[in-house]
C-alpha cells in the first residue's frame, strides 16, 4: 500500500475530511485504498459515524460506498453491524440499493443489524425495506434467526409486528427460531416465544430435532430445564436417531 493511500485510511479512522481532500487532490486513487481486511475509506467513514466525509465520498466517486472487504461486507453492513444508523439513512438516501447488497455468507443490513442488536439501526431497515425480514443467508437463516440465537426479543417483536409470519421461518436444515434461542442459551428469547408463538418450543426440524435437541447438544442445560418445564412432553421426544435430549447431555458428561 502506497504512503498517500495509508493516510488517506487514517484520515478517514479519524474524521480528518479536510486532510483526505488534500491527498485526494493529489493522489484520487488513494480514495479507493484498502488495508488488509479489505476495508476502504468509505467502510470507517460510516463505522465511526462521519456524515460529512459518506457525502464527501459519494460525490467523489459513487462506487465509494458499494465496496466490498474481504468477507463482502459493504459500508452498508458495516453502518448495521456498528450501529451507524445516522449514516445507515444517508446510504439509504443516496441510492437505496446500496442497502440490497448481500456478502460472501449472504448477510444483509438487517442480518448484520439483528446479529449485533442494533435495535434502532434495525428498526430504520425494516421501515425502509420490509421485505428484508424475510431475506436468507445462504443457510436459509433469516435475521430472526439470529435475533432469536443473540438473545434480541426487542428485535423480535418487531418483526412479528410486521409480519407474523417471519416467526415461521426455516433454515436449510429446518430449525426455526425456538431452536436458536435454545442453542444460545437465551432463556428470554425462549418465555419470550413461549408466549408469542408457543408451538415453536416443539417444532422439530428436518432430523427430529426438538429445540431441547439443540440445547442439549449446545450444553444448555439450563435452558433445557425450562423447556421441560414449559412442554413436558419434550423431555420424551426421540429424534430421528432415536436420541432423548438428556442422551445429548449425557455424552457431554462422558467425555
């Protein structure tokens, strides 16, 4: 990476707009520079909320702002996953399909904003573009699937409210959101279903699997237990290895 290139990233981790216009001025390719990671000026600009430089940016060069790092993530997702939503809505302003960009994993804004409980940041999305509570990744995962895996019931209750259907919804393996909140030990997301959507605690997926499968296999014993307690009948439930969930945590205890 050149000098003028490495400044123009530093100017743009700190704000210093008056600074990248002076390289820019002399060096315009410095504005595309990426560092290791494969982020670029316009990526910090937004992580760290700098308004003024995201305008600076689009009017230098538009393509600024639709960028990719390494793992495709654009200054779009970086705003969701940092809750930038300031910037998030100067993107959406600036050209709205700068927010309909999925990365490698086939993440969108509302995926990364729902993975890092970026409530407002969500909220903005799905006002905006509602049609993405029901976008996929490429394991079929919704943002309501990871919503539920990180404990966001704030984030739930809003896609219910625009649409119960996204309670509904399947990964490629058939887990719905009861599974994921077991598997990452949310016992709030789990009372949180068992009073919005109570026949998600004994949807079962494509092996059988109950979300007392799954919080068996994650080690979530605690969780389990409530599930038991909310749905007795799961403490019998085979799946299609003809597995209990205690067996689950029974191999745990061996190892």
């Amino acid at each position: 990476m050149s000098l003028d290139s490495m400044q123009l990233l530093e100017c743009s981790k700190k704000g210093d707009l008056e600074g990248m216009k002076k390289i820019a001025k002399a060096h315009p390719g410095a504005l595309h520079a990426s560092d290791m990671g494969g982020f670029t000026p316009a990526h910090y600009a937004v992580r760290y909320g700098y308004e003024q430089m995201v305008d600076y940016l689009y009017d230098a060069d538009p393509t600024l702002l639709a960028a990719k790092n390494n793992g495709g993530n654009t200054p779009a997702h970086w705003a969701a996953i940092h809750g930038a939503t300031k910037c998030l809505k100067k993107l959406h302003k600036k050209d709205p399909e700068l927010l309909d960009i999925k990365d490698h994993d086939g993440y969108t804004v509302a995926h990364c904003a729902a993975k890092h409980r970026k409530d407002d940041a969500l909220a903005f999305i799905l006002r905006e573009l509602p049609d993405m509570a029901h976008s996929q990744d490429k394991d079929h995962r919704t943002p309501a699937h990871y919503s539920a895996f990180y404990g966001g019931e704030d984030s739930l209750g809003m896609m219910m409210e625009l649409d119960e259907k996204t309670m509904h919804c399947k990964d490629n393996i058939g887990a719905g959101l009861a599974h994921y909140a077991a598997s990452g030990g949310h016992e709030g997301v789990l009372e949180w279903l068992h009073n919005k959507v109570p026949d998600l605690l004994v949807a079962v997926d494509m092996n059988g699997g109950t979300p007392a499968h799954w919080a068996a296999k994650a080690k979530r014993e605690y969780e389990l237990r409530k599930l038991y307690a909310k749905r007795p009948e799961l403490a019998n439930t085979r799946d299609r290895d003809g597995k209990l969930p205690d067996d689950y945590l029974g191999e745990h205890n061996e190892a």
